[in-house]
C-alpha cells in the first residue's frame, strides 16, 4: 500500500502508473483490495531503477527490501 500511496502523491508517477496499467480513478480502490495488484504496484516500482531508489528513499529502506517484497507476494501467487 506505502507503494501505491507514493505513486498516487505525485500526478505525473500515478498517470503513468493509470496508463501501463490500464487502471483508473474509478477503479483504483477496488483494485487495491487485491494481492495480484498489490504485486502489480511492485512490479510497476521495481521495474524503473530510478522510481526505485525515490521510493525506497522516501520510505527509508533499502531497494532490495522492496525487491524482497515483490518476490514475496510474487511466490505467495505461484503457490495459489
């Protein structure tokens, strides 16, 4: 979600986000509810070197944490 939330606080990262994705205002808080889209969001942050580093910079972490992350929700779905 702190992902999500960080691409929604700036205009030009969720716009961007809106149209790789295909999601919108309409439909992001439906979306959000979801594991697979959760790991979208991820895999949209990871995806971008530099949204990385901004990222895990503005939330105090290290890249690879969020990487971890990814993979988490990732392998929790190949299991399902």
């Amino acid at each position: 979600m702190r992902a999500l939330a960080y691409l929604a606080a700036d205009e030009a990262r969720v716009t961007r986000f809106f149209a790789l994705t295909g999601t919108g205002p309409a439909t992001i808080r439906a979306a959000a509810a979801s594991p697979d889209f959760l790991l979208a969001v991820l895999d949209h942050v990871s995806a971008d070197e530099g949204l990385l580093l901004d990222f895990a910079g503005a939330i105090g972490v290290a890249p690879e944490t969020i990487v971890t992350a990814q993979d988490l929700l990732g392998s929790r779905d190949a299991r399902d």
